[in-house]
C-alpha cells in the first residue's frame, strides 16, 4: 500500500513538474514566470499564499513581483523590509528548507516576522531558498490559513519548483540579454551606416541647408527622438538660431527663434558648459520655454554642441521625448557625438570653401578693374587697341 502511495505520488509531481515547465518556457519575463510558477503551485498544493521572493541583502529587502493567493487573502506583491529582523535572513542563507506547521508558535523565525504574517492570516508555512555562490538569492514560500503539516512530498515540490523558477528566470535573462546585444548591435551597424552615407551624400558643394536637414533627420533617428531642432550659433548675438526643426508647431519655433545661455532648455545649458546636457522639463517650472514644451508633451531633451576644430561653437544638435527623464545610452551618446563632428567639419568646410570662393571671386573683381583702369589709362596715352580687342 506505501508503496502504490509513493509510487502515485511520484507520478503526480513529475506530472505537475512537467506542466510547469511547459507552462514557463514560452516566458521571458521574471514577473510572468513568478506568476505562472506561484499560480500552479498554489493550486496544486492547495494553498493560500504562494510567492517567490528576490532578496537584496545589502539593503535587507525582498521583493515579490508576482504572487498567487486564494480568494479574499492579501497579496505580498511589494517590497518588503526585513532590516529589523536580520536572524530571518540567516535562517534561509542555510539553504534548508523550513517547514512551520504553526506559524505563530515557530521560534526559529523572529517574533516582528510571525507577527506580520499572523497579522495578514498566515498559520503555518513552508520555504525553500535559493543559494548561488553561497548567498541567499530569493526564496520560494507557500502558505495557508490553517495549522498544518506539510509533508515530505509538498517540500520536495516546493524545492524543485524553486529550483525550475530560478532556471527558468536565468533563462530568460540570457535570452534578453542576447536579444538586446543582437539589437544593438544591429543599431551600431545601420547608425554607422547612417554616417558613412551622409558623409557621401553632403559635400561642400552642397547648400548650408542640406547639411542641417541632414544633420537633423540624423540626429532624430540616432536618439529616436520623438522631436529635434537645428541651432545655429550667431558669435554677434551669442545666441542659438533655430535652422530647421522636427514635429513641433509654430508656437514653439517662434518662441525659440533664438536661445541664449540663460535658458534652462537642454540647449541653452550646453551653450552656457559647451557640453552635452540633458534637460527635465516638467521640473523647470520657472523657464517659459521649458512650460511651452510640457505643453506639447516634451518631457525630456538632450543637446550635443557643434564645435570647430579651434573649439568655436557653431551651433546644436537637439533631440527631444514625449518620455520623462530619457536618457542615451552609451552607444547613442558615442554616435551622436560622430554626427555632430561631421557636421561642424561639413559646416566649417563649406564656410571656408565659399570663403575661399568669394575671396577669389573679389580678387577676380579686383584683377578685371586694374586691368580695365590700366586700358583707359593706355587708350588716353593714345595707343590703340585694348584689353579685349
């Protein structure tokens, strides 16, 4: 009879283990594994708590991102301080499991901790913590309503359920960690791209527009901004004129017309620092311009000077969010950065070439007219003939 039991009860967890794994593999998420895991295992263990907790033992905290509960019981979704009970993390760093069959009664756990439970409901329950490279990582705990004797069977499930989560959670780390390298890389590859046929299609000969609408659609999709502007730097005014711009309505393109180093706009600081800046817009409640843009959703902003190779300004690439505290990553800032020194060089290039052309152009002017005072000069000698004849 024990063994037909054992034997039943064996195949009853290989077939809940089995669905389990079924049920997390198309899951990558930890919040999504957490609640499907604690779901099932609530439900086969005919519990009233189930939840998987994450620990972070330099603060003393644990947190619960998804939980199972029976009907009408408090969920423990949240963080959750244990810095005034540190006996409760060195009991499960022992990596056993703990069986409480009366909750309110077990002395192994510290009386603040029962007291807490006891408070939601809990009268009996039952851990099984995760160590890796000797420390605690999170813990999976069911629990229930009544005083109870969990059985040998339950712990072994609730052990290799831990252990199936965990595997399941690394697996999809790995997975999105994978996925966001392939990712990034695919990014580096079409912003160099982005790069290298920019430079090829603006040349000197190209008007000074072409280069800042360029620069602009550039600079939109390197950020994936949502908005973005073109400054130019005027050295006479020492302010920022707006050039070319992307998505946002006449009210904002007046009243940025020009920027100079007092706003609190991200362009208006990176020309105060010469650096790039980020701006928060929402918490700029005293600059107009700063409001203005709240009010068409912008919440966020960076700015990337343009720089001459003396070190001159010469203008701002701008990219704007609807998003609230958006920042670049690394790649994004390196890119930018890219950008923004072709299109100094192309600016700067194009200036001196047309410097260079007029410079030409006046020296051509000034040739014609010695030549041309030189012919009267000769013709009133009475010589004959001319420069043209």
């Amino acid at each position: 009879m024990h063994a037909g039991k054992a034997l039943r009860e064996s195949e009853e967890r290989q077939a809940f283990l089995l669905k389990l794994s079924d049920a997390v593999r198309p899951l990558a998420a930890a919040a999504d594994i957490h609640g499907e895991t604690t779901r099932l295992l609530r439900s086969q263990l005919n519990a009233g708590w189930c939840y998987y907790v994450d620990w972070d033992l330099c603060r003393k905290t644990g947190l619960v991102l998804r939980d199972s509960v029976r009907e009408g019981l408090p969920s423990l979704v949240g963080s959750h301080d244990v810095s005034d009970a540190p006996e409760f993390l060195e009991l499960l760093s022992d990596g056993e499991v703990h069986s409480a069959r009366d909750y309110a009664n077990y002395e192994q756990l510290p009386i603040s901790i029962r007291q807490n439970f006891t408070a939601l409901g809990f009268r009996s329950m039952m851990m099984a913590p995760l160590i890796k490279g000797g420390r605690l990582i999170a813990t999976l705990l069911v629990g229930d309503t009544e005083v109870r004797d969990w059985s040998s069977g339950e712990a072994s499930i609730l052990v290799e359920t831990a252990e199936r989560t965990l595997a399941a959670i690394e697996r999809g780390r790995a997975e999105a960690a994978l996925r966001e390298s392939r990712e990034a890389l695919a990014s580096d590859l079409a912003n160099a791209e982005l790069l290298r046929s920019l430079s090829e299609r603006l040349v000197p000969e190209d008007s000074l527009q072409s280069i800042y609408d360029e620069a602009l659609s550039a600079t939109i999709s390197i950020t994936s901004a949502d908005a973005g502007t073109f400054q130019l730097f005027d050295p006479a005014t020492k302010t920022l004129e707006l050039i070319a711009s992307r998505n946002f309505s006449k009210t904002i393109t007046d009243y940025f017309d020009r920027v100079d180093a007092g706003s609190r706009t991200a362009c208006g600081i990176a020309l105060k620092t010469g650096e790039l800046a980020f701006a928060d817009f929402p918490e700029e409640v005293g600059d107009v311009g700063c409001r203005l843009l709240v009010g068409e959703g912008i919440q966020s902003a960076v700015a990337y000077p343009l720089m001459s190779r003396a070190g001159a300004p010469l203008g701002m690439l701008n990219a704007l969010w609807h998003r609230a505290r958006h920042r670049l990553s690394e790649r994004e800032v390196r890119f930018l950065g890219l950008l923004a020194r072709q299109a100094a060089d192309l600016i700067e290039r194009w200036r001196n070439q047309t410097a260079l052309r007029e410079s030409e152009e006046r020296f051509c002017s000034m040739a014609q007219a010695i030549e041309d005072v030189f012919y009267v000069t000769v013709n009133r000698a009475g010589f004959v003939g001319g420069p043209h004849s």
